[in-house]
C-alpha cells in the first residue's frame, strides 16, 4: 500500500510504501467500537477521592486513658468510628496506566479477526 508524504507546509514530499500486515487490515466494528469506549473513558477526568485516617487532619494524642473510664479503647479521634474521622477503605485517584496497557494488548490480539 502506497501513501502520500507531505511536509509541514502541505507540499507533497513524496510516495512511501506502508506495510499490508498493520494498513491493508479489515477492522471489525467490534474493534472500533471497544476502541471508541477507550477513548471516551480516556478522557474522563477519574477525581473520586475520600481521605482516608492517614489524610485527616489531627489525631495525634490519644482522646481519653485506656482504663477505668467505661468507655471503649480509642487510640484516635481520627479512626473510622470517630466523628470527624476519615473512611476506612476510602475511593482515591487510581492510575489508567496499567488499563492503557491491557487495551494495547487487546487490540494486538484481536486485530486480526474481523
């Protein structure tokens, strides 16, 4: 297969010859479709984020003695149970790298169906 070269300016440069194994493919509408939902999902800004004990502000003496109050043991006023305190097990800002990479991998395997 055969493709046009231009340069910057829009002058045509020249012919280049491009390999059949990757342009000369028939993609199958699932393989747009799946690479049309990575796109969109790309671009989704992944902002869900609940601070956890570690992120709270505060926290660092112990509220009341460990015995003879009557009340249960409480070595923050920061922990999950604690009014004010952060959530245990809390959304945070993943990385889409290791997504990116899986969908490479997908659309190498499945480009030859179609």
């Amino acid at each position: 297969m055969k493709a046009t070269l231009y340069n910057q300016k829009g002058e045509k440069k020249g012919e280049v010859t491009l390999p059949k194994s990757i342009f000369e493919i028939e993609g199958g509408e699932g393989l747009v479709h799946s690479y049309l939902v990575y796109q969109q999902k790309s671009a989704r800004r992944p902002i869900a984020h609940v601070l956890t004990k570690g992120e709270v502000r505060g926290g660092g003496k112990k509220p009341f003695a460990q015995k003879h109050t009557g009340r249960a043991r409480q070595g923050s006023t920061r922990n999950p149970q604690m009014r004010g305190g952060g959530r245990a097990r809390s959304r945070s800002i993943r990385s889409r790298n290791t997504q990116n990479e899986g969908f490479c991998n997908h659309v190498e395997k499945n480009a030859h169906r179609t």
